[in-house]
C-alpha cells in the first residue's frame, strides 16, 4: 500500500514538471528492468535473498512493456536495446541492486 501511494506521489510530481507519461512510463519501465536483471542474475548464482513478492514485478514488467509498445512501437525498440545493452554490461544489476537494496535481510 504505501508502495504504491509513492510510486503515485512520485509520478504526480514527475507529471507537474511537464514531463509527459510516455516518459514517466519510460523511467519506471527502466526500474522495473534493473530490478528483473537483478533478480534473475541472482537467482542464477543461487543466493536469491530478495522478498518473495519480488515475483509480481515480472507481470508489471511485461505490462510497462505491452502499454510502451501500443504508444510508440518505434521507442519500444530503442528502450530494449538499452535494456539489453545494460544487462549486458552490469548497468541494470547495479542499479537493481541499489532498489533492492533496503529489502535484503542484515547479516549480523
């Protein structure tokens, strides 16, 4: 719940600096990809200590993408290329890794 008022308190205010909501979707669709990639690069080296609600970002993910294509398919494309680009390099974990961040458990 509070999650969400955030992502809506942000977006509003993202919205009255004239930033349009292809763009706004463009910079949460980035977010939602970093922290795909991370999840999965940590799944794929079996220490996955991320929450388990972590899984309904995928959907989310897949929804930003189907909504950016039926806007602008042509951007749609430049998006994923940059998306690939920072998964490649390790752009996208880095900053998945930053978002998740507050959510892994301390080790003491």
């Amino acid at each position: 719940m509070f999650l969400s008022y955030t992502i809506i308190r942000v977006i509003y205010h993202l919205r009255i600096k004239n930033m349009s909501i292809f763009d706004i979707l463009s910079i949460v669709f980035i977010m939602f990809s970093s922290v795909v990639s991370f999840d999965l690069h940590s799944r794929q080296e079996n220490k996955s200590t991320l929450p388990s609600w972590v899984k309904y970002v995928y959907p989310i993910y897949i929804g930003l993408a189907i909504i950016i294509f039926i806007m602008n398919w042509k951007y749609t494309i430049l998006i994923f290329i940059i998306c690939y680009i920072g998964t490649v390099l390790p752009i996208l974990n880095i900053i998945g890794n930053i978002l998740m961040s507050p959510f892994k458990p301390r080790v003491k």
